[in-house]
C-alpha cells in the first residue's frame, strides 16, 4: 500500500485532498521492474494513431506552411522548393521522435536518480483522476510552473507510473546539443525551439504549425512552460504568450470543439540549483547546458532534498473560460488555413487565460516550513544573521505564528502533522544547511567558507559573497509570497499614505499593483477584486476594521501589518534606489549593458557605507523588473532603432514615481490617473 497524507494546510478542512508518495513503492520493487511493467495509457478518443513521420509530413503539406513557403519566395526572390527545403530541415531540427523504449529508459533512470534525490514525490491523486478522464475528452495542455531542470521529465515519471499518455514537451534548443541526452530527450518526447526566434517568418510558421497540428489532432498531451523559462528566484514569472497563442488557435478557429489546459504546480523542499540561481542573479554565468556538465553535476545525488510535491490542478475548459469574453466569428472571414492577425479581444482574452494559469499554479503550490523561516530571517538585520546570530527560541514562535497567518490567508502547507512543531523546525533547517546553520541556540547565515583563492577578499567581494547567501534565502521567501502580497501591498499602502479613507488607499494599491506587475502576478482586470481580497483578508486576522467609507488599523493587527510592510521593504528600497540611479546619472540615454553593473556598482557602495539595507537591489531580475516596470509607466522608452537594446529616460517622470512611492505626493493626486499610471 502506498503511503499517503491530507494536505489539511488549508483554510478549509473541506479542501483536503489526499496525496501519494510515489516513490515509496518504487523503493520496495526493482528498477528494471518498474520501467518494464506494462504500460497502457488510453488516448483522446478522436486521436489517429500518429507516428513522428506522419506528424511532420502533416505540417510540412499543410495549406498554411504552403501559403507561407510561396509567400517568403515571392518576398525573397527564393524558389518555393528552397523555402520548403528549409522548412524541413527547420523541422528535424525541432520535432519530438517519442518512442516508449526510450520512455522506459527515462523512467529506468529516473527512477534511480529521484531515490537519490529525494524523500518522497507526493502526488495529488484526485487530479491525476481528473487528468485521465479529460485526456480522453479533448485535446490535453499539462501547464507545469519551472523552478528546477527537475521538472523537464517528472511530469512523464508520473503519467508513465499511472498508465495515462505520455506528453510531447517543449524544451530550449540548447538541450538539443548535449551529446546523447539531446537524443534521449528527443526521444522522450522533448520538441526543441531556438530562444531567438525574432523576425524569422519561416520558422515562427513551421513551429506555430506543428504546435497546432499537436493540438488539433490531440495525438499526445503537450506541456509547457507558460513562465516561458526557470524562474531564477523561485518566484512565479510573468508568463509569455507565444506558445499560449498557438495552443488556443485551434479552438479559436473552431478546428476543435474544446481545449483542456492542466496547471501544475510542483514544489520543492529544496532545489537541487540554489547556489547557481543566486549567483546567475549576480551576474555569474549560467553554466551551458552539457554532456559532460550533467556529469559533473552528479555531486548533487550525495545531498538530500527533502520532499517534491506534483499538485495537478482541476482541468479548465477552455471553452467555459472563454464564454462571452470573446467573439469568434471573425475567424470566419478569411480561410482557416490562411495567417491572421488576432484581434485586440482575441489578445487580451490569452493574456488574461495565461495570468490565470500562473495564478491557479500558485494557489496549488505547497510552502514547506522553510519558506515560513526565510520570511522571518530576512527581516533580521544583517549583522545580526552573520555576526551575533539570530535567537532560535525566537524565530521558532514567530515561525508558529506565521504558520497561523498563512492559514488565515488560505495558503497551502506542507508541515508534518503527526511531528512536533520543534522537530519540524530543526530537521528544515537542517535539510538546509548550505544556507544558514544553528549552533548554541542561535542561528547563523551561511557564508562560503572555502574561497577559491587564499587571498584576502576585498569589500566588494565580501558583500557579493553575502548576497549570494542572502539572495538563496529570498529565493525560499519567494516561494510563500504570493500568499502575502495582495494584503501586503495593501498594509504598504496604508503605512505610505497614513490614510484611512477606503478610495485613497485603493487608489494607492493600484498604482503599487502597477509598479510592481513585473514581480507579482496580478490578473488583468481585477484590480478590484484583489483590493478586496486583501481587506477581507486583513479584517479575518484582526489586523483592520472595513466600514464602507475607511480601513482602520487595530490595535491587535500591528504585528501582522509590520510584518506584511517589512515583507516589501526590499523591493520599495531597490526600485527607490534604482529611480535614484536614473535621475542623478547625467545620460538620458543608456544601454542595458552599462545599466546593470552601474547599478551593482552603486548598491554595492550604498551597503558598505551603511545607507542602504537591502542585498537585493544586487539581483539582475530585481534591475530588470524596474526597467519594464518603468517602461510601462512611460517614464523609460526604448529606442526602436537601437541595435543595443538602448533606453531613453524620462528624469521627471521617473523622480515623480519615486515621490508617489515614498508618500511626497498625496494619494488623492493619483484619482486623476487612470489605472494609477503617469
């Protein structure tokens, strides 16, 4: 029998739902029993059997990738053959060749390496029964979150373990190119499309038709990555929409009747790459994708990382969500296999249903006791976690407390219910010993105590090798954020305008909403609904009264509200830091290429003088997410002529934002600003 447990981490005992250590049979059978048991999974019921062969000749004879092949011939004075001949070559270049004795061999290594890798894969059994029945009824979207290059196959691991079709998964083109696992993972199911695609018609053609092809004849599930890479901060990623437009042509089309889309959200207790993001956000190198890397990387079979949660969400009906929000008739004005251009209606509707999909993988995602742990040390003065230590008796009750909150605010816990809270807390932060350790009752940050180099390191790098550290534990942080932030920037609202009237701090919370869209996920359009969740949310612990006219701060809800403000403090800090940089550097005109070190540069200043507090400032994404978001706000525009991904600045513009964020400018100014933009 199968060990399992109730995942009661909800506000709702009524929302259990029961979930399947995988692996515990897999440790009482053989490896080679396991990958050669019989597998038979049952399709979508109108799906033709279909090889790699037929599939590929399907695209490259279809009318549409014809259209285009005369078209691109005309354009380039080409010959249609030699347009068509680069098609194919396109295509073997990106299709999928699965095979089940390859699958088998996946499931035969993965096998051994997750038993190394890990206590438990828990799997939620209620959605792999409802992604069973849906697979047979429509064509199938597996929508997984990506955190760790764990995730690229251990969605087949457990659809070949429960006998239910293997996907058809998109991969980047630089897992094609590592000897043998390139083949492997070819055969596994892996479809590979380049990063920089730009403006070459010919191959956006050949992908968004094979892509639909898949689709339209539901021939296999097909999974992406919706975040459109891994998320180097564990934090979910504003999703991209390519791939999103290309799954729901077909149903957009009326070339089938419905399109089943899968969220899953996989959590980890520890990611096997911790120390590479930190450094990546540093501006480290991302080591390339190798053979020889993956061996290399096999150290990592020594360590322990705890549990991994797959939580398959409820299937969506594409159809459904799409009910009275768009109108599809236009697709009947010109040819099904001709290109068009999607309407304004037609665009928002995918990027609202790709927001969704991102949101629903976060409100399935488990947050281990660890990431309740990272919230509470991060709000820890520096000095304190590497010099003085942080008291253990203290951050174990705070840690029990913040347990309390995150259930009020219905997020979902993996904390074991039949261990003692102590031992929960000391096994965690033991598991995660490459981060901080504890010692005589208190509890330090782990810095890197084997430099390379014996020399003495300099200022600038002593503060680099604590950020690494530091940016480690954010990236735990980041894993529980989204439960905290809408309430969140609701308790920063009220502690920037020192207001209490109800329309001023909403008007205070959509402008934060807007500023900080590229670190959070907010669904488009419901800017509304968020304001109330996060008054519902803050009135539910005791932290506010709402009456129709104000929110008042309570006297039993000034814990909770410090704790929320603390918890944006860093991101306040760095954009205000970052707006700074931009205003008093005198060229109005930058690249990306210079923005990113001078800003390091300047924070790395600013933290050994003691003025500035944050370590995350230091992170590329944090320096990215400010320019898109300023971008937005149209107080940064980029020059379209520029070959160098070069900026113009807007200093009033920019040193305005920075005033509304730091309270100089009233609340009741933003009423005038639609959507709470410049």
């Amino acid at each position: 029998m199968t060990s399992t447990y109730k995942d009661s981490g909800t506000a709702s005992l009524n929302d259990e739902e029961e979930f399947t250590d995988i692996l515990e049979e897999r440790r009482r059978n053989t490896d080679l029993g396991y990958a050669l048991r019989t597998f038979n999974p049952q399709p979508y019921k109108g799906a033709p059997s279909c090889s790699t062969s037929d599939l590929n000749k399907a695209v490259l004879e279809s009318q549409y990738l014809r259209y285009i092949a005369k078209e691109i011939a005309l354009e380039t004075g080409s010959s249609v053959e030699k347009v068509r001949q680069e098609a194919r070559g396109i295509l073997e270049e990106m299709s999928h060749n699965l095979q089940l004795g390859f699958i088998r061999l996946m499931a035969y290594t993965f096998n051994k390496v997750f038993k190394r890798l890990f206590r438990s894969i828990y799997v939620n059994m209620e959605g792999l029964n409802m992604l069973q029945q849906a697979i047979q009824e429509s064509p199938v979207i597996l929508m997984p979150n990506h955190r760790s290059y764990v995730d690229f196959l251990i969605v087949s691991f457990v659809l070949f373990t429960y006998d239910i079709p293997i996907p058809v998964i998109a991969a980047g083109i630089p897992l094609a190119s590592m000897k043998v696992v390139g083949e492997i993972l070819r055969r596994s199911g892996a479809f590979f499309i380049r990063r920089a695609i730009g403006s070459d018609k010919l191959y956006w053609a050949v992908l968004s038709e094979y892509v639909r092809t898949i689709v339209r004849t539901g021939c296999a599930p097909l999974e992406f990555y919706v975040e459109g890479f891994r998320s180097r901060t564990l934090k979910s990623v504003v999703p991209k929409l390519g791939m999103m437009d290309m799954v729901l042509e077909p149903y957009f089309k009326g070339e089938v009747f419905d399109i089943t889309l899968v969220p899953i959200s996989i959590s980890y207790d520890r990611v096997v790459e911790e120390s590479l993001l930190a450094l990546e956000l540093l501006g480290v190198p991302k080591p390339k994708e190798s053979t020889t890397g993956l061996f290399k990387a096999s150290r990592v079979l020594q360590e322990d990382y705890g549990c991994m949660h797959v939580n398959f969400g409820r299937p969506l009906s594409v159809r459904q969500l799409c009910e009275g929000k768009i109108n599809r008739s236009e697709y009947n004005l010109i040819p099904r296999d001709l290109p068009q251009r999607p309407s304004t209606e037609i665009q928002d509707c995918v990027n609202w249903l790709a927001h969704l999909i991102v949101r629903t993988q976060e409100e399935g995602a488990l947050i281990s006791p660890w990431s309740l742990m990272a919230c509470l040390l991060l709000q820890a003065p520096i000095t304190t976690l590497t010099e003085e230590g942080l008291q253990w008796h203290g951050l174990t009750e705070k840690t029990l407390w913040l347990r309390k909150l995150v259930l009020d605010f219905r997020g979902r816990l993996n904390w074991p219910a039949h261990t003692p809270d102590s031992d929960v807390m000391s096994s965690t932060v033991a598991l995660h010993h490459s981060i901080v350790h504890h010692k005589a009752g208190r509890v330090y940050l782990v810095q890197d105590g084997n430099p390379a180099s014996q020399d003495p390191l300099s200022p600038e790098e002593k503060v680099m090798r604590t950020a690494a550290a530091v940016l480690m534990l954010v990236s735990y942080r980041n894993q529980a954020f989204h439960v905290f932030v809408r309430p969140g920037i609701l308790a920063t609202a009220i502690h920037i305008t020192k207001s209490t009237q109800k329309d001023e701090l909403f008007s205070f919370f959509c402008f934060l909403r807007d500023v900080f869209s590229n670190e959070f996920i907010f669904i488009p359009g419901r800017a509304s609904q968020d304001f109330d969740e996060a008054c519902s949310l803050l009135q539910k612990c005791g932290a506010v009264h709402i009456s129709q006219q104000e929110v008042t701060v309570l006297e039993t809800g000034l814990e909770v509200l410090s704790f929320l403000q603390k918890l944006l403090q860093p991101f306040l800090e760095s954009y205000q830091l970052i707006f700074r940089y931009l205003c008093e550097n005198g060229a109005h005109v930058f690249t990306e290429k210079q923005f990113l070190p001078a800003v390091r540069n300047l924070a790395t200043k600013l933290i050994l003088s003691g003025d500035l507090h944050t370590f995350e400032v230091l992170s590329s994404d944090t320096q990215k997410n400010v320019l898109s978001a300023l971008r937005r706000l149209e107080a940064v525009t980029k020059l379209r002529a520029s070959q160098q991904n070069e900026y113009k600045v807007n200093k009033a513009a920019v040193r305005r934002t920075g005033d509304i964020l730091s309270g100089k400018i009233p609340p009741e100014s933003l009423h005038a600003i639609p959507d709470a933009r410049l």
